[in-house]
C-alpha cells in the first residue's frame, strides 16, 4: 500500500473532452499510474457520439481503502480535467462543488452547429469567468499549440497528465508514467511522451 495520503478518500477525479482528443487513453494513463503506486483505482467512462466529436468522460475513483461505484456522485468531483473547454463547464454543473478544481485546455472544438450559425460558442474570457465562479481553483492551458508542435495535437491528453501531477493534488511523478508509457507504447514514443508530460507540468509552475 502506497504511504502517501490522499487529500480525500475517495479522491473523486473527472477527466473528459469530446471524441477523439484522447481523454480515454488519458484516464487509462493516470489509473495505471496510481495503480502502480498502490492504490485502488475504479473507472466509469460514459460516451456521446464520440465518433463525431461528442461527450466522452471518465470517472476515476482514487482510494486507500478499497474500491468504490465507478460512478462519481452529482457535486462530488475534487478534480476536473478538461480537454475542450465547453465540456468543462458542462461537467463542472453536473459534477462541480465549491472546492473543485479544475484544469482545462482553453482550445475550443466547434461542434456542427455551431460552425453552420444555430448556435455560438462562448467568448475564452467568458468561459473563464464562469469557471472561476464554479470552482476553487482552475488553470487555463493551451496544450494543442504545444502538443502540435510536439507533431500531433493528441499529445495534448498527455500535457494534462502532466499538468494534473504538477499541481500536487495527486502523488502522480514523472518516474513512474515513464514505466507506464514503455509498458503501453512503442520505445520510439517514450521521448516524445515524456517531453508532452513535462511541457504540461510547466505549464502550471508557471
């Protein structure tokens, strides 16, 4: 058993974004890396049409104790992590308290109504009010620029990684998503992987 102390326990944490950013393989990431620490770990995931760029979100529920449903109660979240920002908000209603947290990416992906006019998306500052209204904490990041720079903007999902170990509310490290990464991926994939993980833990100590 793992000796670090969680800040809850069950420390509930909610990673999401649409279909095709990567969140799943995200979640899947940090569930085994905390495994690999010691605790128990369960994961709920839910799908839209993810094929066509709709809702994906994962539960995950981070213990000492045991394991727990893998669905998260309504208002219980400590943690949101967030690849688009539209779905943050919708999660942080949903799932959100006055002491979560939460990180996003702040690149938008439009859906079909919003591109042909029927709707419009919210304004970045507008977005950002309304998660700082809704939360305790929360960093705005801009993973895809970097993460398309790094050649794929997938790499995105792994700056998260990064940046949800940065900000200390989990004993997630740099050693031990390296084991992780060679246990899942090609030895050509490690640098590139450990480089998006750094970049997004920079981005919050800065």
């Amino acid at each position: 058993m793992n000796t670090a102390n969680l800040k809850h326990d069950p420390y509930n944490l909610i990673i999401t974004g649409v279909g095709g950013q990567g969140n799943v393989l995200a979640s899947r990431m940090v569930g085994d890396m905390l495994s690999r620490l010691g605790f128990d770990i369960t994961i709920g995931e839910t799908f839209g049409a993810s094929q066509r760029g709709g809702s994906v979100m994962s539960h995950l529920r981070i213990s000492q104790k045991g394991s727990y449903s893998p669905q998260i109660p309504m208002g219980r979240a400590h943690m949101i992590v967030s690849l688009e920002p539209a779905e943050t908000l919708r999660v942080l209603l949903a799932y959100g308290n006055p002491d979560v947290k939460v990180i996003t990416n702040m690149r938008p992906v439009r859906s079909i109504s919003v591109i042909s006019g029927e709707q419009t998306y919210p304004a970045p500052d507008t977005i950002m009010g309304w998660i700082r209204d809704f939360s305790d904490n929360a960093w705005f990041l801009d993973t895809t620029q970097t993460a398309t720079r790094l050649g794929n903007p997938i790499f995105g999902n792994v700056m998260l990684v990064g940046a949800l170990a940065s900000t200390g509310e989990l004993p997630l490290d740099r050693d031990t998503f390296e084991a992780v990464v060679r246990s899942r991926m090609p030895e050509s994939k490690v640098p590139v992987n450990l480089e998006a993980f750094d970049a997004g833990g920079a981005m919050i100590e800065q």
